[in-house]
C-alpha cells in the first residue's frame, strides 16, 4: 500500500508540473550546463500561502552509451519519489531522449521560502526577476510543495528532450570535422574535383551528393552542396 501512495505521489506531481518559463537555451553539449531553477507551489495544507524554492541543477555533459551503462547514483541530492519517477523513466527509455543520451543529474544547495499572496501572483514577480536577471539557463517552474524534487526530475526530463536535437547536430558536426581532419590528402582533391565536375555540369548533383554520402563527408560540405543545389 505504501509504495502505491509513493507512486500516486509522483504522478500528481509529475501531472502538476507546469513550466511557466524555460530556459532561452539548449542543454550544453560538449560542457556541463547549471540550470538555475525557481520552483513555486502552493501549500496544500495552507491556504494562500505560496513556497518558493531556487536552487541549482548540474547537468553533465551528454555522452552516448548504452542503457547498461547507467549507474545506480545517476542522481545526487534528490528524494526517493524523484528516483522512483526516474526508475519508470528508464523502463519506457526508448522514447525518452534524456535516457539515451546518459545526463546525468546533480541537485545542489537550494534555499526556499514562504510568502503570503496567490500562486499567480507570486509567478509573476518571480518571472520578472527571471527576466531582469537576463540568464539563458534559468527556468520558473510551477508545481507541488511535496514531493517537489519530481517535478524538478520532469522539468529536466522536458528540457533534455528539448535539447536532444541541438546536441544531436553539435555531436554529428564534431563527428564530421573529425573524420574531415583525418581525410586524407587524396580524398580532398577527390571530393573537390567531384564539385567541379557538378559545378560545370548540373546533371551530375544528385551523383555529387550521393559520392558525398558514401565516404562519410557529407556534412562537412552540405552548405557547399546546398548551395550548389539552390543554382542549380
């Protein structure tokens, strides 16, 4: 009976988590990224009185593994409910990019308090330090005053998704740079003589971007491509 309450306890919170302002920037993916969080929630016990919660989230960088790479203290500072929410996360990963991409999460130092005033009103002003404070990573959050870590789990669950195709194309980028600066000499002056060709002779694109694809270089020159297709 216990652990269906914890579990019906981390649904509401997770159903009862609304992001009133995201962050203005995707998760970092070559670094770590520090979310600076303002959690507001009502007390549930106390009428008109309102909660607010800053802290700060770690994000580590993300790095592809696989799912058996996972480590049990994936999350640091953060209560059963929140761990039992990110169980049920990893059971349904293959829809859940936060999963795939191994984030691993860190709950630092947060100070809170206690104010009298409606939750809208409260949002408000707390939206407009967020504003004034001009801090891409920082996000207002609205959700329960227990268990609050899992909407915090949820909030970064959203975030991570949000971000998975920006650190998709910085990664592939890297990738191509890489194989670019490993290329040899040889390949270069073939890839160049194949523009060329492409460049004297429309018909021959479509051939230029399939040679491209095959020897892995494509993203190293698709604005070059791109370009030659838009004269074309």
């Amino acid at each position: 009976m216990q652990a269906d309450t914890q579990q019906f306890n981390f649904w509401y919170a997770v159903r009862n988590t609304r992001i009133v302002r995201a962050p203005a920037r995707a998760l970092e993916t070559f670094g770590e990224t520090l979310v600076n969080y303002h959690l507001v929630a009502e007390l549930e016990d106390d009428p008109g009185k309102v909660r607010i919660r800053e802290g700060r989230l770690e994000a580590h960088k993300p790095a592809i593994i696989t799912p058996e790479a996972y480590v049990q203290d994936q999350m640091e500072g953060f209560g059963e409910q929140a761990r039992q929410y990110l169980d049920f996360l990893k059971q349904h990963e293959d829809s859940i990019r936060i999963l795939q991409y191994g984030y691993r999460l860190r709950q630092e130092a947060f100070s809170e308090q206690v104010v009298t005033d409606s939750i809208d009103a409260v949002l408000d002003r707390v939206v407009e330090c967020v504003k004034a404070a001009d801090d891409p990573f920082a996000t207002v959050i609205r959700g329960v005053d227990e268990p609050w870590d899992v909407c915090l789990v949820h909030f970064f669950w959203l975030h991570a998704n949000a971000s998975a195709p920006v650190n998709v194309r910085d990664f592939e980028k890297a990738h191509a740079q890489a194989a670019m600066e490993a290329t040899a000499p040889a390949l270069r002056e073939d890839v160049e003589r194949a523009f060329a060709r492409a460049e004297s002779n429309p018909s021959l694109v479509r051939e230029l971007g399939a040679y491209l694809q095959k020897q892995g270089v494509f993203e190293h020159y698709q604005d070059r491509f791109f370009k030659l297709v838009r004269r074309r």
